[in-house]
C-alpha cells in the first residue's frame, strides 16, 4: 500500500490493519497522523459559536493510536516564511522505545502518531521558487495558453527544452517574482540595523549582498528544471485528460513511491523478505 503524509484518517486505519496483520507492505512516507472522532455542539442561540468535542481515538489493531501528537504538529505555517523554512525542514518522525509494537508476524511498527512505511521515500523538499510557481498559478495558467494553443496535443506528449523556454518566456511576461530564503534573512537583517539606527553605515554591504543574491535567483529557474518539467507536465495532462490521465501519463510512470513498489514486487524473494524480516524505518530514541 502507498501512503504519503496526505494519508488520513481512515485509509491510515486500513494502512495499520495491513501492516499490523502482515498482510502487506506500506511504502511511501508517514502518514498524517488523524485519529480523532469528534463532534460539533452549538454553544449558542445564534450559531456563531461551538464546541468541537472529540469523543473517541482510532487504534488499529496491534493497539497503536493513530493521532499524532499536537506537539509533532501537522500544519505548516501560512507565512511566506514559515512556508519556505517548512520547505527545507526535515520533520520525520522520532519515536521512543516505549512505543515500539509488534506485527501478527512479530515485525517491529511503530506508534505515537500516523503509519510509519515499511520501506521509506524520501519526501521531497520544495524550493521556494517552485513552492511560488504553484502558489502564483504559474503552471496551471500556462497550461491553459498551451493547450489553447495545441488543440491536437495528447496526454502521452514530452516537454522538452523548448516547452521550459516557453515556460520562462511566460513567467517573465507576468513579472513573476519570489523572495528566496536569502533575501527573507537579509530583510530580517536590514530591518535589526534599521532598527538600531545604522543603515546609513551597512547600506553598500546590504546592497552588495542583495545584488549577489539577485544573481543566486537568477540560477534558481535551471536548478528545478527537472521539477518545472514535471509540473508543466502534470497540468498539461490535467487539463486534456483530467485525474485519471495525471495518474496513467504521471504519477504511475514517474512517482518514486510506485517505482519503488514496482521494483519490490519485479525483484525475486524481495517482497516476502522484507514481509519477513522487516527494517526499522524510524529513528528511535532513548527515554
């Protein structure tokens, strides 16, 4: 079974089930970590307010609770900020020894919140520059244009060198901008020496230093290449072939997680010894 941290609630119940009875191996990432059942009580008469009650917890069978602690959070931020730190962070999760639990089989799982896979992906961390792309509709309204333009196209068509140029042709026209990571600190630092009454005295090395990463931005666009293909791709698809063309043209010919689960079920015995012998796929720490 594929999982991702968009896995939750009740197809985290089903990816315990599996895994816990053996019946199956979890690849991906950890899953989200939702196991609440909660319910809604009007608290006054004119609907404005409620109370979110939560009244039971979800367990799959080895006696594992799926909610993940609030102190692990879930949610990223919603600043541009904590959007792009969030981004490049590694947030796995860690597990003490006190919630070790055991498959039908006797394979160690693991507990305190969500699934943790079998065999691990990866997630992928996004630059800001593609993070921006997808929030500013870059791709989608791209898309749109091509495939306005190319009425004959079809879902299994290759972007090539030429479509990227395209692409950078067009975010250009629309005057897309993003702030990278450097410039969000050298604006933290502008402001401290603002705020001490100094910019007079750092202005030419904050100049020199925004130039400098001005010219960084500049490579940013060739280092996600690979990703801009990937999404110009995806939409593309999306719009001539809907959600079933994304997963036939995409996501089952290019997803890591479903070549690696490819790769498991081609490889002679490997299914059954890693149903068999298991592998610790979380970082364990001492009480």
């Amino acid at each position: 079974m594929l999982v991702d941290e968009g896995t939750a609630s009740a197809s985290e119940i089903v990816a315990g089930a599996i895994q816990d009875w053996d019946r199956g191996l979890i690849v991906g990432s950890d899953t989200y970590g939702k196991g609440l059942v909660q319910q809604i009580f009007p608290i006054s008469n004119d609907g404005e307010f409620a109370l979110k009650l939560t009244t039971a917890k979800y367990y799959v069978p080895s006696g594992r609770s799926i909610q993940k602690p609030e102190t692990q959070g879930k949610d990223h931020g919603t600043a541009e900020e904590e959007d792009e730190e969030s981004a490049e962070s590694d947030d796995s999760l860690k597990v003490s020894r006190k919630e070790i639990f055991y498959t039908n089989g006797g394979r160690i799982v693991y507990g305190g919140g969500g699934i943790v896979p079998d065999v691990t992906i990866d997630r992928e961390n996004y630059k800001p520059i593609e993070i921006n792309l997808v929030r500013q509709g870059m791709f989608f309204d791209f898309a749109v244009k091509y495939v306005s333009a190319h009425p004959d196209i079809k879902p299994d068509f290759v972007v090539t060198d030429q479509v990227i140029d395209e692409f950078r042709k067009y975010i250009k026209e629309k005057e897309f901008t993003y702030k990278s990571k450097l410039q969000l600190s050298l604006e933290t630092l502008d402001k401290s020496i603002t705020d001490e009454d100094q910019r007079l005295l750092f202005k030419p090395a904050l100049d020199s230093l925004a130039a400098l990463i001005e010219l960084e931005k500049s490579n940013d666009f060739n280092k996600s290449k690979e990703y801009i293909s990937h999404a110009i791709k995806r939409e593309i698809v999306s719009s001539i072939a809907g959600e079933r063309g994304i997963y036939e043209e995409v996501v089952l010919k290019a997803d890591p997680a479903v070549k690696k689960a490819l790769e498991i079920l081609q490889k002679p015995n490997e299914y059954s010894r890693l149903l068999t012998e298991g592998k610790k796929k979380a970082e364990v720490t001492k009480d």
